[in-house]
C-alpha cells in the first residue's frame, strides 16, 4: 500500500497555520469650535464593486435614559448607511460602541475571533465614515490585499473630522 500526498498537503504538513490580525488606528482630532460634538463612526471593509465585506465598527451615541434617539442620526453615515446600515439591527454585538473622543482610538481584529475569518483573499477597501453634529463630514479609504503578503503598515490622514488613519496588518506564525 502506497500513501500518496499532493502538494497541497505537503504544504499543509510544512507551513505552520498564519493567522493574521488586523490593527486600526482611528485619529479622531480636537476642533477648536463653538459647539463641538463627537462624531459618530463608521469602518467597514469593502470589495472592488463596492459591497460589504465585513462592518468593523459603528461609533454613536448609545441609548440614553430610555431613548433610542442615537440611532436616528447614524443615517448621517451616509455611504455606510447606505451600503449596510439600514439593513442592519442594531446595537452589533462587538461592532457597535459609544461615540469616542478625540485622541487615537483602536479596533484590533483577528482571523480566529472576528468576522475576518470568513474574509476570502482578494483586494479590499478599508472605509473610514465620520460625521458630527454641526460639524461635517468625511471619509477616508485604504485600499489592500487579503492575506498580506508581507507585514502591511499603511495610512491615510483625514483633513477635517478625521485625523490619522493606519491599518497594520501583521502575521503571527
């Protein structure tokens, strides 16, 4: 009797498992302005036509004594709304949050806990939605592949209601 092993499995014998995480940086900057109010969050990640493949985090005022009134406002999200928000239930277990202040505020995701382990390899966009009460709006996008290849610092600075934004993708063997 003769075993036969495909290169696959050679592979699979050879090559410990990589999982891989995933590490957001979100700058949320102080504004020197009259009324200032946090601003309410969104990160998602997106494939190349633009469908959901995985929501990160949705940052709004949660509910309060009583009131679900935060949740009206998260349609001011307007691509994320868009693109999932309104299908949604909400509060997300795990994805959803209360606004943050400003500072540098971060989302750490793995491939064993999170809704990345279902994340099929391929080029995605990282989106970054903000939107404050009197204030503005913006978002922010950074494009990237699934696995990476190597460990994958990358960023992008928002110009008004988002400071810095850094994606760290690293690879725990």
């Amino acid at each position: 009797m003769r075993a036969t092993i495909t290169l696959a499995g050679m592979a699979l014998l050879t090559s410990p498992a990589i999982a891989e995480t995933l590490d957001i940086e979100i700058g949320i900057p102080r504004l020197d302005v009259a009324e200032y109010h946090r601003p309410y969050v969104a990160a998602w990640i997106a494939r190349p036509d633009n469908s959901v493949a995985a929501n990160l985090a949705v940052w709004y005022q949660q509910e309060r004594r009583g009131e679900d009134e935060g949740e009206t406002w998260l349609k001011d999200l307007r691509q994320w709304w868009r693109r999932t928000g309104r299908q949604l239930d909400l509060p997300i277990d795990g994805v959803s949050g209360a606004t943050r202040a400003p500072g540098t505020h971060t989302i750490s995701l793995d491939t064993e806990t999170s809704g990345l382990k279902d994340l099929e390899p391929g080029d995605y966009v990282l989106n970054i939605e903000a939107v404050r009460e009197v204030g503005g709006r913006e978002m922010v996008q950074i494009p990237f592949s699934w696995p990476a290849a190597t460990d994958t610092p990358l960023s992008v600075s928002g110009e008004t209601e988002l400071g810095d934004i850094t994606l760290n993708i690293t690879q725990d063997e």
